[in-house]
C-alpha cells in the first residue's frame, strides 16, 4: 500500500496514544477509552495495510518464479 496510508495509520496511531495519555493524567475514563480505541482502530488498519503488502510479495514472487511480469497480458503471449 502506498505510503500516504502507512503514514495517515501511523498519525491516527499517536493520536490516539495521546489522548489516552492525556486522559489517564486527568482521571477522565472515557477520554482514555476513546483514545485506546483510536490507536486500537489505528493498529488494525496497519495489520490490513501489511497484509495486503505481504500479498502483494507473494504474487510478485511467483511472477518472477513463473518469468512473467505484472503487467503482462496472458492473452498476448503465444
């Protein structure tokens, strides 16, 4: 996935350790829930994120194993 996406996880991620660091200081339950949450929604979108990665390797190995290319037509080969 692209970059923009890792980094947007990753802001989401802090934002969310952050309110939840900013609600254990001030004894406010619920802001610290909702910042667990956050980061918690956060981390689950970055397992999505290097899932489909990891994915992606997987069939970019086997295109090189097969000698094939990502953009190739299997139509057009003969």
């Amino acid at each position: 996935m692209g970059i923009g996406d890792k980094a947007k996880n990753k802001a989401e991620e802090l934002a969310g350790k952050a309110k939840a660091a900013a609600g254990d200081a001030t004894d406010n339950r619920d802001l610290e829930a909702e910042g667990r949450v956050q980061e918690s929604k956060a981390d689950v979108k970055q397992a999505g994120e290097n899932l489909k990665d990891s994915g992606d390797d997987v069939a970019d190995a086997l295109r090189s194993a097969s000698g094939a290319t990502k953009f190739e037509d299997p139509d057009t080969r003969r």
